[in-house]
C-alpha cells in the first residue's frame, strides 16, 4: 500500500466530506468534485470510486468493485490506483474514512 | 480545474453593497453607495442559468451583506436546481436560525461566516459594530444544523500575532475550513495600508504557525493561509488571469472580470440588464482588454511566468501607478516596484495609525 501520510483501513467505510458535492460537468463530459471555492476534475476509475462513497461500501468492497469494473486489467493495479486516490482524497479532507 | 481557453467556473454574485459591519478593509468600491441594488430576483435567476449554460459550477453569494436580500431563499433554491455549487459569504449580521433552516431546505452547500479578530473588542473594533460574540453564535448555528462551515479571518498587523489563537477559534467552532486571508490593498484597505499592514517579521512568524498547523490538521479542518502579495516576490494570479475563470456581476448589474474591476477607468462594463452572459463573456470590450498576453508590456511580455500570474493584478497596478495595464508593481521586476517597497518600510513605522471606516461616500467626492 502507497504510503500517503494517513492510514486507511481494509473495513473503512469512506464517505465524501459534508462540505464536497459530486457534479457531472456537461459542459466538458466529465465528474468534477466541488467544494468552497475549489473544484477538481475526476478521470473516469476516481469518479466511479467517489460515487461508492457513501458510507456504505468498506475500502475492499470498492476496490474489488472496481476491479471487476476494470477487467481485464490486473487488479493489483486497480487496487494501487484506488488506495492512492482514497488516501489522497482523506488527506485533503474531501473523503471521511471515521466509523 | 485545467485547460486554457477561457471558462468561467465561478459566478460571484455581489447581491448588495449594503452591509452592517463597516470594516477597514472592505473589499467593495469606495463609491459603493452609487450603485445601487438593481437586479430582482428575476434578473438573477436568469444570470445564474446563463452563467451555468457558460460552464460554471461554483456561485459564491456574497456582497455586502446578502442576507439583507429577503429573496435570498429563491435565489438558493434557483441555483441548487442548476446543480451550482452554492456558497454564502456572510458576515452572520442579521441571521437568525429560522433564515439558516430555510437556506438549508433550500439546498445551501456551505456558510461561510467572517470573524475580524479572536476577541471582542478587537473584532468589533475592525468591523465598526459590535457583532463579535453574535458571529460565533451564527457560526454555531451553522454546525448545529449540519451545514458545512468556513471561517474567514482577514490578517492584518493588527491580529497577524494572534494567528495561532485564531486557528484554535476555527477548531472549538468545529469550522470545515478556515480562511487566512492577508488583507488585499484595494477597496477600503488602500487607504487604511498604514495601519493594516503588517511588517515581514510578522508575517513570517504566523506563516509559520499556520504551516504547522495546517499538518497538524490534515484531513479534518482545511486551513488555508493567503499570503499578501506586498511581501511575495512575484504577484499572484489575480482572479486565475483576467476574464478566465470568473465572473462578477455588481449589485447595479455590472458584469465585471473582477470585483474591482468598475474603479478601473476606460473600460466600458455591460449590464446584464442589456445583453446575455454569453455575449458578455465573449464580445464585452471590458473582457477582452486583458485577456490573454497581446496587452502586456515588458517585463511581463517575455517573462517565463506569464503564463503563471498573467502579469498580476490590474487594479492594484492601476490604483498604484496610475496605469492599469502596467505590471503589477508587486512584482521585484516591475518599475513600479519601489511603490511597494516604500510601503512595506512604512510598515516598520512606529505608532498607530487611524483607520477610516466603510462609508456612503459618492464618486464625485471621493
């Protein structure tokens, strides 16, 4: 696992910050992530991983989602991509992974 | 947010110039009182769809005191139903929790309040009403009814030395996000500079507070710390380049690159009374005098950072020099750069100097 700076735990349950909203921006055709006075563009894997955060799906269930999502590619490289962009999104305080 | 033609992400809807509090360094222009509140609720809700259909995604509600706009509720409700990311800047005077339920159920994103210092006397000092211990109740209101928060603290010599004070305020408050945002000499604060600003010894000392703090915090309070640009080497982008990312629209209906952007002379805004968004955005004469780099002089014409700071700030270099399309005198290559310096050895000048509070005054006696 990438060391980011924060732990995140396997049975986490990640959930998008209260102050950060999920919007399809159909201008450019992509998911942005808004929040006050900032935005940022999601690629396609970090937008399917922020909409299973809900706080319903552990950090195993999304990743393993993810891999059959991205079949054939090999899921060690999904979960590396998802860890890295979870702990990330922790880090910046837009993912809560508490509970 | 990247790409380079121009996009507006932001729209800043000025929706009042009149305000409670009148602060040292208020940001709206000296001659506030001349332009009145011209757009109805109507004329708003039809900016914001036009703005959307542009391509933004964030509406910052600010003023003025926007509260004081009793369509407000509409007005979020309008830009909710756009998927607009919406944003109150409040000062929390007059707010009551009945309002703050409503804008809730409207679909608010976030409240942000401003707080002028961490103790009574001194915020109240700064914003000219007693409206200290009112504020932190409405920033207690905002978290109690489940609303994200942002704290706004505006720094100056004044409460510079209290920084780490001021972080431990935002964290009792429970704030999502604190703003520490060095006064910008425009507005109100240019002629209050000697007394607000602050020395660089000052400054580098609550740099380094907020540093540490900002790890300590990582992950639960964003805590962002604007430095000035009086004590940066390079000027800021100002508004992320002239008519590339945002849009104002007045109170009068001004649609403007900047907030500041109506003191520049020679520039004809529209009134988006009169022509669409779109065609402002694209055609307004205002928008395309210093967009991209054919208008810039040297230094800035063939410096490597063009690119990263679109050659600074307009208004400061003309409120400055004289000259809105000079370079930015902020920055240690522009001839205007001794403007700056003089200013920050006027900082080590012992001694309080008086501030000049907000007030209706008209252009023609300004």
């Amino acid at each position: 696992m990438p060391d980011t700076g924060s732990r995140l735990a396997a049975e986490a349950r990640p959930r998008l910050a209260p102050k950060v909203r999920l919007r399809w921006d159909r201008k450019d055709e992509r998911y942005m992530l808004l929040y006050p006075e900032r935005g940022l563009v999601l690629n396609a894997t970090a937008a399917a991983v922020v909409k299973l955060c809900t706080g319903e799906h552990t950090v195993a269930a999304i990743v393993e989602r993810l891999a059959e999502q991205y079949a054939p590619q090999p899921p060690e490289a999904i979960e590396r991509e998802v860890l890295t962009f979870l702990h990330a999104m922790v880090d910046r305080g837009l993912v809560r992974s508490d509970g | 947010m990247t790409g380079d033609a121009p996009r507006p992400y932001t729209l800043v809807a000025e929706l009042t110039y009149r305000c409670p509090l009148r602060c040292v360094y208020c940001s709206n222009p000296l001659d506030y009182a001349d332009h009145r509140d011209a757009l109805s609720t109507a004329d708003w809700l039809r900016v914001f769809r036009e703005a959307e259909a542009l391509g933004v995604v964030q509406l910052n509600l600010t003023g003025g005191e926007p509260l004081i706009r009793d369509d407000l509720e509409t007005l979020v409700e309008g830009a909710r139903a756009l998927d607009l990311y919406t944003n109150l800047i409040t000062s929390g005077i007059p707010c009551t929790r009945e309002r703050l339920t409503r804008l809730r159920a409207c679909g608010l994103d976030n409240v942000q309040v401003s707080v002028q210092d961490v103790r009574a006397p001194e915020s109240d000092r700064i914003a000219g009403l007693r409206s200290f211990e009112r504020k932190l109740e409405v920033a207690r209101l905002v978290k109690e009814l489940g609303l994200p928060l942002t704290i706004n603290v505006v720094l100056h010599r004044e409460n510079l030395d209290r920084v780490a004070e001021i972080i431990a305020l935002g964290e009792s408050l429970h704030a999502d996000r604190l703003e520490l945002a060095n006064t910008q000499y425009l507005g109100w604060a240019l002629p209050n500079r000697r007394a607000l600003l602050p020395t660089r010894e000052q400054l580098d000392r609550a740099r380094e507070v907020a540093r540490a703090a900002r790890e300590r915090l990582r992950g639960s309070m964003e805590l962002l710390f604007v430095i000035p640009d009086y004590y940066s080497e390079f000027p800021k982008a100002c508004m992320d380049g002239w008519a590339r990312r945002f849009i104002v629209v007045s109170p009068d209906g001004l649609a403007l690159p900047c907030h500041a952007a109506h003191t520049l002379p020679g520039l004809s805004f529209d009134r988006v009374q009169d022509r669409s968004l779109e065609e402002i955005w694209q055609h307004s004469d205002a928008f395309n005098a210093y967009r991209g780099e054919a208008w810039m002089p040297e230094p800035c014409r063939s410096c490597d950072r063009r690119a990263a700071d679109f050659g600074g700030c307009r208004c400061q270099a003309f409120h400055l020099t004289g000259n809105a399309a000079a370079t930015d005198p902020v920055c240690s290559l522009a001839p205007g750069h001794g403007l700056i310096e003089a200013a920050r050895g006027e900082s080590s000048a012992p001694g309080p100097a008086d501030l000049e509070y907000r007030t209706a005054r008209s252009s023609t006696s300004a």
